[in-house]
C-alpha cells in the first residue's frame, strides 16, 4: 500500500527523474519503514531479526544522504521503547552508532565538519553576523523561535493555504494551529 501511494504521487514522479538526495532519502526511508513493520509482524523468528538489521541499515543509509533522517531512527527506537523491546532499542540504537562511525571519522581525517550542527547554534541562521549562541537560554529561544515558526504559524500554512493570509490574533492563531495538530494526531 506504502508503495503504491510513493508511486502514484505525481510530484514524486515528476521529479523522479531527477537525482537529487531527496530521492534516495526517500526511497531508503521507506524501504527502512516498511522493512521494520514487515520484523515487528514476523514475531520472533529469524525472518524478524533480518528484516529488522535490514530496516537500521536502510534507515542508516537514509541518513547519509539526508540527516534528516534521523528522525526514522528516532522513531523506530521510539517505538521500541513504547514497545518495552529493550534489547532491540539497544540493538538499533548500536547498530547505528557502528555504521555511522565510519563517516564521522571520514570527516574528521579530512576535516569535514557538519554545516547541520553549526547551524544550530548560529543566533539567526539569515543573518550570520548576529553571532553564535553560547549559553542555554539562547538555545531554548532558538528552539521556541523554531518551533513557533514551523508548528505553529507553518505547518497550518502548508495544510490551509490561506490560513497566514486571516489576520487573527496570535492566541488564536496558536490555539487554531494546536487543535488543528492535535486532530491530526488524533487522526
């Protein structure tokens, strides 16, 4: 099913032909994704735990080419943790600590460093001569600029194309966008 709505999705296609990083990412990314429900629906059989190495080394892979894809990680390990699959939450969580190493000391022998990492702690990513964050309160202003930026005034943007075009006050703007969230997690 997974498969069917990547392939049918026109803006996938059309951009299919184009080899950017956000199509093996995508790719690996669902791969990773439906190699772990195929494990966790095998129960505990050997089929399980190869499906479930084959999810981490995709979801590894994943994010080689974007590191954004540390999130499919994160929510496998979540889940494994919710699921109380401790060994496994261990196993997942090594298994990508050693199949990561390998870049990271890439990098460092050739003195790469990571353009994410220091993004995070410039005080505004447009305007880099504002300085780099250097106490905690600044990283958690960071972090609440984001999350205001993002959550709450674009991801409503993004599912209600008009919604920064109503002039509303911003209690209501962050009450509209938490509930309309909070429906989305519902489903």
């Amino acid at each position: 099913i997974l498969g069917s709505f990547v392939a049918l999705n026109a803006g996938l296609l059309r951009w299919g032909t184009i080899l950017m990083s956000e199509m093996p990412y995508l790719f690996l990314s669902t791969v990773s994704l439906f190699s772990f429900i195929h494990s966790e629906n095998k129960g505990e059989s050997k089929k399980s735990l190869i499906f479930f190495i084959l999810s981490i080394f995709f979801a590894s892979f994943a994010f080689h080419f974007r590191p954004v894809a540390i999130v499919v990680i994160a929510s496998i390990v979540g889940y494994l943790l919710f699921t109380k699959q401790v060994w496994r939450m261990l196993g997942a969580m090594g298994l990508f600590t050693i199949l990561y190493l390998p870049w990271t000391t890439r990098n460092r022998i050739h003195g790469f460093e990571s353009r994410y990492f220091d993004t995070m702690f410039v005080v505004n990513n447009w305007r880099p001569e504002e300085g780099r964050i250097t106490t905690v309160g600044g990283f958690l202003d960071k972090v609440a600029v984001n999350f205001r930026d993002t959550v709450i005034y674009g991801f409503p943007d993004v599912l209600i194309p008009s919604f920064s075009n109503l002039e509303l006050e911003p209690g209501i703007v962050w009450i509209l966008s938490l509930l309309i969230i909070g429906l989305i997690a519902v489903g």
